[in-house]
C-alpha cells in the first residue's frame, strides 16, 4: 500500500509539472498570435484589446522609469556642474579680493582722492595700533616660563584669546584694504583706462569682474534647472518610491499578460480542434499545438495511473473493511451463542424455583405430617 500511495504522490507531480509546462505552451502560443495579430475579431477581439492595453501601459511605465532615471543622473550632472562653477566663482572671488587689495594699499597709502578714503584710513590706524599693542602684548607673553603651573596655564589662556584677537584684527584690517579698493575701482566704472599705477588693478578687475558676472548667470541657470527638476522628481512622494510603484506596476502587467496570453492560447486551442484560424498558424505554433496535444494525452494517461492505482487502493480498504466487519459478526454470533446458553440455564434455574415455592406453598398450608 506504502509503494502504491508513494506511485500516486508521484504520478500527482508529474502531473503538475506536465500542466504547468502546459500552460507555459498555451501562454507562449497566445503570446505568437498576439504579436503577430493587427486586430481581434469576435471573441477575440477582447483579449487582442486587454493585450494591447496591458502593452501599451508596460511600455508607458517603462519609458517613465527611464525618464525619471535619466532626469536622476541629469540632477547629479547639474550638482557636480554647480560644484566646480562654484568653484570657480571661488577663485575669481579669491582673485578680486588680491587684486582689490592690492588697490586699496594703492588707495589708501598714496593719498588717492575719494570720500570714502578718510574715515577707512582712520580704521586703518586704528587697526594698525590695535595689531601693534596685541603683538607687544603676546611677545610680554613669551618670557621664561614660571614655576607655578597655575600661572602658566593662565599665561597660556590669556596668548590663545590674544592670538584669536590678534587674527581676527588682522582680518579687519585686510578687510579695510579691500573696501578702499573695491569702492575705488567703482569710482573708476566707466573712466577711460589710464597709465598710472593703478590701471594695472583696474584692468585685471574689470576682467574679473566679467568672470564672476558670467559664472554667477552661470550658477543662477543651474539652479533654476536643478529646482525645477527636483520638482518633478518629488511629485508623488519623490523618485524612488515613483520608480518602485511603476516597477510593481510593471510586474502585475506582466501577470496580467500571462493571463491574457494564456487565455489567447485556449481560444486558439478551441479553434485549432474545430479546423479554424488555420491560415493563422505558423509553423511554430503548430508545433506547440501538437506538443500541447502530445502533453495533454500524457496528463490524461497520468491521471488513468492514478485512477487505476487509487481503485486498487480503494479494493484492498474494502476488502480490509469487510474483514473487519466479518470478524466483528462472528464474536457477535459467538456472545449469541453463549448468551442463548445462559438464557437456557435460567429458564432451567426459574422452572425449578416455581417448583420449590409449589411444594413450600404445601408445607405452609398443611404441614409436613399430613
């Protein structure tokens, strides 16, 4: 029983497999004719829309997903372009601030014209006395270390708050350097260009200047691109989760396209057995209607296997059945048997008893000695 029951497990796998390659054939065959097909007609006019739908929206899906993709590596080209414009809107900054710099020294040490030259050569001083008493402090500072530790931490603090302070009048002092040059080469804006000393500033300024111009439209036009993408992109929960929803999207169609297939398929099977759309079939697909047929005969075979296999099994649990029953009637006959037996040895014991109270009614009525 053990083997035949194991024959059936396999015989039901076989089987499955044999209907899953099955189903893959009629999906391929629906898909040939489909592809091939420019319309449907009577009852396959349904399944050609619902494939040219299901077509239609993969292919739509598809083409966002790369649009999204390349709209993606378009905002990464846009960030890397804006790095280095940035980058070179550093430069030309760091170059103008040399240059009006350099002006500024010009302007505020030679005594050049300008209103706003007095109150920035005032700063100047200040700041050049500032700097001065701060270094005399520091340089105070760096005298033979003392004994007491506590001391010297507290010189330590007091150099580190002085150098910070000391950098930081430094900066101011660059800074009023290069305000006297900036608003001086403003001042200039427009005057024919000269000889003197400081044309050479004003020249690679106004270069400069055109640069930083140009790199600033530059920097305005990517991110005017870069906000407007990153706003499409962000539609509907941003890039990812759009991709991910049209990637599932995609393989339900998929599924939905088996399906279609599939059921294309059957129908061509149906018209195949009744003689039609025979001018629609290719050479492959009468090869797969014949290894569909051929598959179809081997499942029907399996399938009288296991028919003939799950009656056998079905006789001996009838026979086993019946064995139990026959065994079941015969202790049942047996306890007949022996209860009849016991029925007669009452009815023995019950006549003799009458009997007694017969003779005990004598005695009691008459006495023994009459």
């Amino acid at each position: 029983m053990e083997e035949r029951q194991k024959n059936i497990k396999d015989l039901e796998q076989k089987k499955q497999a044999e209907l899953r390659s099955m189903a893959l054939m009629r999906e391929d065959l629906g898909k040939s004719l489909l592809s091939r097909m420019k319309t449907g007609e009577g009852d396959a006019e349904g399944l050609f829309g619902e494939y040219r739908r299901i077509q239609q929206e993969t292919a739509d899906s598809q083409a966002l997903i790369g649009t999204i993709q390349e709209e993606l590596v378009r905002l990464g080209q846009l960030d890397e372009a804006a790095a280095r414009n940035e980058q070179a809107l550093s430069q030309v900054r760091q170059g103008l601030g040399r240059l009006y710099y350099g002006l500024g020294e010009w302007v505020l040490e030679d005594d050049a014209p300008g209103e706003f030259t007095e109150p920035l050569r005032r700063q100047l001083t200040t700041l050049r006395d500032k700097v001065s008493s701060l270094e005399d402090r520091m340089e105070g500072l760096t005298g033979k270390d003392p004994a007491n530790i506590l001391v010297q931490l507290g010189r330590n603090t007091q150099s580190l708050l002085l150098r910070s302070s000391l950098e930081k009048t430094r900066s101011a002092l660059r800074l009023v350097y290069e305000t006297a040059g900036e608003k001086f080469a403003r001042q200039q804006q427009g005057q024919p260009a000269g000889s003197g000393e400081p044309d050479r500033f004003l020249e690679e300024i106004r270069d400069l200047e055109k640069q930083a111009e140009t790199l600033r439209a530059e920097s305005d036009r990517l991110q005017e691109e870069r906000r407007g993408i990153a706003h499409t992109l962000n539609i509907q929960g941003g890039p990812v989760k759009r991709i991910r929803a049209l990637e599932k999207k995609i393989r339900r169609l998929k599924n939905e396209f088996r399906e279609a297939a599939g059921k294309y398929g059957e129908l061509a099977l149906e018209k195949a057995r009744s003689g039609e759309w025979e001018a629609a079939f290719d050479q492959d697909d009468r090869l797969l209607l014949q290894k569909i047929a051929e598959t179809r005969n081997y499942i029907e075979d399996i399938e009288t296997r296991i028919e003939k296999i799950t009656a056998s099994l079905a006789i001996d649990a009838e026979q086993a059945a019946i064995a139990r029953m026959e065994k079941a009637l015969s202790g049942h006959r047996g306890r007949i048997v022996a209860a009849e037996k016991a029925i007669a040895g009452l009815e023995e014991r019950i006549h003799g008893a009458k009997q007694h109270i017969e003779e005990l009614k004598k005695i009691e009525a008459y006495g023994t000695k009459n």
